[in-house]
C-alpha cells in the first residue's frame, strides 16, 4: 500500500492521541524511504530520483566513482520501490544505515564533477507522490576528490521553479486560419496564451512566450526560444481549420517522424506552410537537432511529451471542452516541436466551425481553456 501524505497525517495524528496512553516513548518523526529511481534527461543527463515521507534535508558526499545522499533522520528500506532505467551513469545503488542517518550510495561509471546547485532540487508532495529529491547530473573531466558538500538547510527549501515556455502560433504577416467571421487564429492564440501567462506565474512557473505581440516568427525560431530558456516544457497554441464546416472540437499533437493518422499529417503540413512565407532552414536545423540528440534523449523527450499531452487531453475532457471526433493526442512532424525540450500543439477547437468560432472569442471560454492547461501542467509530472 502506498501511505498518502494524507494518510500518513492521520497515521501520525493517531500516534499522537495514543501516545498519552503508552509509558512515555520516544517519538521521532523519522523520515521514511519510500521509493527510488534513474533515468535519462535531456542534455543527456542522470537523473537521480529520491522519494522520502518528509522534507528530506541532504548532504552529497563524492567519492573516486560514487556518489552519496546521505539523508537525515531517515530508515533504510530494502523494500523501497525501485525503477533503474538503462543508459544512465549509474551502475548500481545501495543503502546503509549509518546512525540516524541513510546513506543512498551510487556506484557510476564515470566520474562526475561536483553537481551545481540549481541542477538539485526538492519536489513538493503532489498526487500520488511524496517529497522527492532530484539530482541531475553528467559525466565530469575533473572529478572531485572525496568531498562534502551541497549540504542543504532544511529551513530553506531548494524547490525548483519550473520554466515553461509559450508559443502563440503564427503573427504578424502569418495569420494562420480565419473563422468564416473574420476571426483570426494568431489573434485568438496570442489572447490565450496571455491569459496563461499570468495564470501560470500565480502558480509559481516561470514563463516566457516566443511572442508577445502581433510579430512573425519562424518556427526554427520558436523551438530555439525553449532551447535557450532551458524550458522545462514548450506549449505551441493553436486553432484549427477544416474544409469540412461541421468538424469541431480539441485536438493535441507531438512530434513524430511518421504522422499517426492523414489528418495528423495535412495538419502538419498546414501548421509547417507557415515557414514557406518566408524560406527558412528548419530543413537543416532539424538535422543539427537530431545529430544533437542521442536516440535514447529523444525517446525521453517523446514520452514526456506523450505523458503531457495525454494529462492535457484528461484536463481539457474534465473541464467539458469539446474534442475532436477520433483520438485526442496524434503525432505529426511538426516543426515547431523540433527541439529537445519535451511539448506538445494545442488545437484549441475549431475557427472554420462557426459555433466553435464564436466560442473561441468570447473571454469565458478562453478562461476555460487557460484554467484545463494550468491544471494539465501542475499535475505533469516534471521529472522522469
Ligand atoms: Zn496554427
């Protein structure tokens, strides 16, 4: 059974009601280990995931090829769940007890250098997960001798904002499709996406957008934003348009090589046209992007991008926004999702279906939207 924060409180609250019935025992609030894992990021770093009842408070320790978490005030658990993923620099992991402290040692097969701070962070507890601790790092040239520190101070948490980059599709001499009354989609993506802007900030994100204004851009040139702010994730926002007027609702769209379906591939065609306005090297730049990535840092970045768009889909179907007959989330080449920061195209309903025009413009449904996608990103899971 897996102890929810919840239940651990009411665990707690339990223990403290019968504790005045007992001779006095001592009750530590002792952390417990609840589960560990690696996995590859992009940038083709480790990541090292710790997950712990409590705040866990952490010092790093570097050996010749290890490296030690030594958490305070925490149990070992041999029967912590575990989930190694392959490729990453860590060959193994081992726990000891050494006083009240756990030790988490992890044997790699490089040397790495000290990891930087911001490379480090704490998660809050959030849905089926407790407190984790995340540590990222990559093979190093001058490894560190057996050393101490990134000792945290519990008292300020090193949690982690997470930068989400924006893309409100087309602008300027681009306007992508118009509703049949005169709506035009880079003026009803842009609102959106301002909207979620300011949402996304009183949430705590950090957020830039590739435009924030009426102006053209290249999509080589948008994935390159989200490359450059190191976003944590990249959001494309979009409305569609199709020949046939009675075909309306949301769709979401990744990036795959291969379309899923023959709509998947006429949207990315129509989506990519946007370029051919002006001649661009998104031809070439997506080959510097592939040479950069590894086949293992693509398949990471695809599956974030596929758990993403399917948390979307949840959050947009929750919140009673239309979807389009057939899948929710398809797989298109999509230039403007050429990059190695995880992401998905948001279609937000349909400008050629009058209905949905009218809808799209109104303020209430662009809130709508704006309030299904701050959900879908406050419940993706950032790490691994
Ligand atoms: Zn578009």
């Amino acid at each position: 059974m897996k102890v929810s924060r919840r239940n651990l409180l009411q665990i707690t609250g339990v223990s403290v009601v019968i504790a005045g019935l007992l001779p006095r025992m001592a009750f530590a609030a002792r952390n417990a280990l609840r589960s560990m894992r690696t996995g590859v990021q992009p940038g083709g770093k480790t990541r090292i995931v710790v997950e712990t009842s409590g705040r866990p408070s952490y010092t790093l320790v570097y050996g010749e090829n290890t490296l030690t978490i030594k958490i305070s005030n925490t149990t070992k658990n041999d029967s912590a769940e575990t989930k190694w993923a392959s490729g990453t620099l860590v060959k193994s992991v081992t726990q000891a007890q050494v006083g009240d402290a756990l030790n988490i040692i992890a044997e790699l097969r490089k040397p790495i250098n000290e990891i930087p701070k911001n490379q480090i962070m704490i998660l809050e507890p959030n849905g089926d997960n407790d407190y984790r601790l995340v540590i990222d790092f990559v093979a190093g040239s001058n490894a560190v001798k057996s050393s101490t520190a990134a000792a945290n101070d519990s008292s300020a948490p090193a949690t982690k904002k997470h930068i989400v980059v924006l893309d409100a599709g087309h602008g300027g001499k681009d306007p992508g499709c118009i509703g049949k009354g005169g709506t035009k989609e880079k003026t009803v993506v842009l609102s959106v996406a301002h909207k979620l802007r300011s949402a996304l900030r009183d949430a705590g994100f950090t957020v830039y957008m590739t435009r924030s204004d009426d102006t053209y851009l290249k999509l080589a040139d948008r994935a390159a934003i989200a490359e450059k702010k190191k976003a944590d994730l990249f959001l494309s926002i979009h409305a569609n348009a199709n020949p046939s007027r009675s075909v309306k609702g949301f769709s979401i769209y990744t990036l795959s090589e291969k379309a899923s379906d023959e709509e998947a591939q006429k949207l990315a065609d129509a989506e990519n046209a946007a370029d051919k306005i002006d001649v661009s090297g998104f031809e070439s730049f997506s080959k510097d992007i592939r040479v950069a990535l590894s086949a293992l840092q693509q398949h990471a970045v695809a599956e974030m991008s596929e758990e993403y768009a399917n948390g979307c889909a949840r959050a947009f179907n929750r919140a009673g926004i239309e979807q389009q007959a057939g899948p929710a989330v398809r797989h298109a080449p999509l230039a403007v999702l050429r990059s190695t920061v995880p992401g998905a195209l948001i279609e937000c309903g349909h400008l050629s279906n009058a209905a949905e025009e009218k809808l799209l413009k109104t303020s209430s449904h662009q809130d709508k939207l704006v309030a299904a996608i701050v959900k879908s990103i406050k419940n993706y899971d950032f790490e691994v």
